[in-house]
C-alpha cells in the first residue's frame, strides 16, 4: 500500500512487506527482486486498483478467505470457462 492510493498485490503477499517503485505512469511492486504487480498510477489520491487475478487463488481455495477485504469493483465478464 502507498500512503496515498492502494493497490492490489497476489494474495500470497497480503500483510507482507514490499517494495514499490514508483515511475511517472506506472507503479512497480516487487517481492524481493521478483516483480510480482504492475499497476498503471492512479491520479486521484485516496483511489484503488485493484486486479482480480490477484483475488483468484485465494478465493479458489476458499470462498470468503481475505477478511477485512473489500470486492473489486464490477469490471469485465469473465469468460465462461475458467
């Protein structure tokens, strides 16, 4: 998390430290020296990215297994088959 926008991470790495790399269009999250998120920067302060591939491990093994985490906001259809 920034101190001013949130974003998301793979499930595996919620409530670990992580370093971000902040660059004029992008922010860069890194676990170690792997690079595990990229997200495009958000403007406006207080906003969040999230992106569903980080959610779906952890809600494959078990529905309802990030307490205390909010829904991605509607985006777009998933396909039929997973």
């Amino acid at each position: 998390m920034t101190t001013v926008n949130r974003y998301s991470v793979p499930a595996r790495l919620i409530g670990c430290t992580v370093r971000v790399m902040l660059h004029a269009s992008e922010l860069v999250v890194y676990d170690g020296r792997e690079e595990v998120a990229r997200h495009e920067r958000l403007i406006a302060r207080g906003a969040t990215r999230f992106e569903l591939d980080h959610y779906l491990e952890a809600l494959i093994r078990k529905p309802g297994a990030l307490p205390g985490a909010t829904a991605p906001p509607p985006g777009p259809r998933l396909p039929r088959c997973l």
